[in-house]
C-alpha cells in the first residue's frame, strides 16, 4: 500500500490550478501536477454550492476512498487535485468512480497495463 498525503497549501493548490494539466467532465475536474516527491499528494475541493456540510463531507468521503482504492494503480509523484462540481453531491459511487477513472485516464494518470502474451 502507497503512502499519500494531503494536499493542503494553498500554493500548492494553485500550482495544480495553473502549471498543471486538467480533464473535466459533469461531475469532477481532475488536475495533475508532476512534482519532484516520491509518493502522490490529493487533495479535494468541494465548494459551498454543492450542497450544505454534511453533503460536502459526503461527497469528501467518497472521493477519499475512490482514490484509495484504485491508488495502486496510479503513477507516482503526482499532485492531484479533485474539485467536485454540484453533480457530484447527486451522484452515486458508482458514478464517481467512473468519472474518477475516466479522468484519470484521460491525464495518463493510470499505470499502463502489462500486456501478456
């Protein structure tokens, strides 16, 4: 299991916002930095127009454990940030998880699978 850790300056933050390369679809916008660390750093944002605290919180929790569970699967070294748009607090897991992964791939994010003979 991979160590990541939270994302929390703000400079950090707007480095993913600005240098770093995005996707986006109805629920989520994905960013991905390429940093120098050794493991990823996540972080998320869930703005006030989603819905009131426990749905954010909500909404939080899902993306935590969305990333937690395919974490082995992305590539390392990575700041990623996950901002939550109002479809999102609406959603089911399911749903997130696609768009999770849709975007994710999109950004080259996931490992390439090994192709067997």
């Amino acid at each position: 299991m991979k160590v990541t850790t939270p994302l929390k300056e703000n400079y950090l933050f707007r480095r993913a916002y600005q240098r770093g390369k995005s996707e986006a679809d109805g629920r989520l916008v994905l960013y991905v930095y390429r940093s120098r660390n050794q493991g990823n750093r996540l972080g998320l944002t869930v703005s006030t127009k989603v819905g009131n605290a426990v749905i954010r919180n909500r909404v939080r929790r899902r993306l935590r454990e969305i990333y937690r569970f395919h974490e082995d699967r992305l590539n390392c070294g990575m700041d990623i940030v996950v901002v939550a748009r109002v479809r999102a607090a609406h959603s089911k897991y399911s749903q997130l998880e696609y768009s999770f992964l849709k975007l994710a791939d999109k950004l080259e994010l996931l490992k390439k699978e090994k192709e067997q003979p």
